[in-house]
C-alpha cells in the first residue's frame, strides 16, 4: 500500500446567500475568510443539525438557508476537538478564523450544496 489515499471526514455547513456566493465564486473550493465580527468558522457535524440551522435561522434573518457538504483530511480535523453546542447531537468544530486559509487547503472535493430552504 501507498499509504498516499488521505482518509476524510464529512461535514456540513449551514449558510447564508451571501457566503454561498463566495463558496461559488471559489469554484465550489473554499471557504471565505471570517468578518471581523467573526472569530470562528463552524462546520457542524451532522446534517440534521444543519438543516436546522438554515431552516430556522438562516432563512429568518436572510430570506433562504442552504446547507453544505464538504470532506476534509481526518488527520487535519483531530486538531480542533469536538465541541457540544447543545444537545448530544449539536456537535460542531470550532476553528479560528486566522487557520481557515489551512483548513481550506485540506478540503478534499469540492463542497456541496445539499438543501435549500425559503
């Protein structure tokens, strides 16, 4: 064996129309940087939670939500540990904005749109 086949883990984000346009703009290949009112970029761990989110979050304040898929390097992940936003199954990772250019390099695939709520 290789050893060259990197091992990925899937994720979801739930999002807005304006950070779907630049995950577009991208070519499907990146993450934009954070606002400076945000210091975190959180992908969620499930897609039910992320539907959630876009469901009833995005769509209130933006008009539509969509959630995303995407894979990244598992080695990379085991950096940010999992964090418990609410109940057992609100899990999401934390990841500073100053790291998600990195992040981005370890994506494996382009990201996904999945679902789309108005």
């Amino acid at each position: 064996m290789s050893g060259q086949q990197r091992e990925s883990t899937t994720l979801w984000r739930p999002t807005g129309p304006e950070e779907l346009a630049l995950v577009r703009e991208s070519g499907w290949r990146a993450w934009p940087p954070r606002l400076p009112e945000q210091p975190i970029f959180y992908p969620v761990l499930n897609e039910e939670y992320a539907v959630m989110i876009a469901r009833d979050w995005n769509v209130k304040h933006s008009g539509v939500g969509y959630v995303t898929r995407f894979a990244v390097d598992s080695g990379f992940l085991r950096r940010y540990p999992v964090r418990q936003a609410g109940g057992r199954t609100i899990l999401e990772l934390w990841v500073p904005a100053e790291e998600l250019a990195e992040f981005n390099s370890h994506l494996v695939g382009p990201i996904e749109l999945v679902h789309e709520f108005r």
